[in-house]
C-alpha cells in the first residue's frame, strides 16, 4: 500500500550508537508512526523511524485519500 521513497528518507542521529538509541526507541515504538490529518487536502502524512547499521533514519510519506473517494 505503501512505497517507500528513498529520497525523503533522512538520516537523524547519526552519532548515536543502537545500544544509546535502546532508550529512544521504547519512546518512539509508539510514536514511530504518527499521522497528521489534514481535512482540507486530506492527506496523511505517515513518519516512520527505521534502523540501519546502527543509525535511525527518518522517513516521510504522504498518502493522498482523495484518489480513494474518487
């Protein structure tokens, strides 16, 4: 349903290391996917936290729900 588009993705907290992030990420887990909506346009923009060789990276996607009521 979603496709992931490698030029939004951004990388954060490159210096941290993944035993530093631990506490992070118990307080991200439920933050991780977070959706704005937006009713005028209704779009839902949908940030996701990943890990890679010990680094987060954040991406952005937004979903357009006006192709679904079409």
């Amino acid at each position: 349903m979603f496709r992931s588009d490698t030029k939004n993705k951004k990388r954060i907290a490159p210096n941290l290391k993944y035993a530093q992030m631990n506490k992070i990420i118990r307080l991200t887990l439920l933050c991780s996917y977070s959706f704005s909506l937006f009713s005028q346009n209704e779009v839902v923009q949908i940030n996701t936290i990943f890990f890679h060789k010990d680094v987060a990276y954040l991406n952005t996607e937004y979903l357009n729900l006006n192709k679904y009521y079409e």
